[in-house]
C-alpha cells in the first residue's frame, strides 16, 4: 500500500520535476510474414502490425489518464525485416520500408524500428539489399523519425 508521503512524492515529481515514462513499446514478431512474393508479404507486414497495434496509441492514452503521467512516444518494433524480406524474390527492399510506414501511420504512433539487419557476424544477401534501400526508406516519414531519434540516443554504427 501506497503511503500519503509516497504518493505526494510522485505528485511533486509530476508538477515539479516534469516526470513522464519517455515510450512504450510494442514489440512484434514478423517471421510469419515471409513470403516469396514480396508485394503478398508487404500486405502481411501491414495487415499484421495494424492488427496487433491497433490499440496501442488508445491504450497509452488511458494509462496517462488513469495515472496522471505523460509518455512521450508510442512506439512499435519489429523483427528485423531483413530477416523476413531474404524469403522473398526481389531485388528492391524499399517496398518493405513503405509497409512499415505505412502501417506506423495507420495505427498512429510515434515510431516503428525494424527496417534493419542482424550484420555483426557477417552480411547475407539480405542484408546487403536491406542497407542498399536505407537511403530511400530514410526519406519516409516514420523511417526519418526513427531515424532521427536513433541518432540522438546512440551512435548508428558502434
């Protein structure tokens, strides 16, 4: 149980000292979504992310209500999608980059991370075609976002 003194603490940090909780995160596995086509798993990529995040913007907004504090940023992770586009026969990944916009604007939050790739033990054909489409993807507007905070809170390539 809460005692009085703990619970005007937590106000005085509200009012005086700005306290908010920075993000919540959803995170989502996107392995299902391999497809050879790469048009079919872009519609699964954005089918799935809309269907799972849905309520996530709404849900966050609740918590603020209910308990008084801010969150800054509502955001949704992925698998990391050259993970799930190396299933698919295409040359071009920025077709997998739109979808993750895409489906971050449709269920309205902040940023969507996972337009990546797993290289510290090496590069796969995947890989190399994932980073060949950054420059592209990062002139979409949740991908510029994300990127942004990205950098701002750790370097890009340790």
């Amino acid at each position: 149980m809460l005692s009085r003194n703990d619970i005007l603490e937590t106000i005085r940090m509200i009012d005086q000292q700005h306290l908010d909780i920075r993000t919540i995160t959803m995170g989502i596995s996107l392995l299902s979504c391999a497809d050879r086509s790469a048009e079919r798993a872009c519609e699964k990529i954005y089918d799935k992310i809309s269907c799972y995040a849905e309520r996530l913007v709404a849900t966050g907004e609740e918590i603020e209500r209910e308990f008084g504090i801010p969150i800054v940023n509502k955001r949704v992770s992925v698998t990391p999608i050259a993970l799930v586009a190396a299933a698919s026969e295409t040359e071009d990944y920025v077709p997998f980059a739109k979808a993750l916009d895409r489906a971050a604007k449709n269920v309205g939050v902040n940023f969507i991370g996972g337009f990546s790739a797993l290289v510290q033990k090496g590069m796969t054909d995947a890989d190399r075609k994932l980073i060949a489409a950054i420059p592209e993807a990062r002139a979409l507007p949740h991908c510029r976002r994300s990127q942004a905070w990205r950098s701002q809170s750790r370097p890009a390539f340790p």
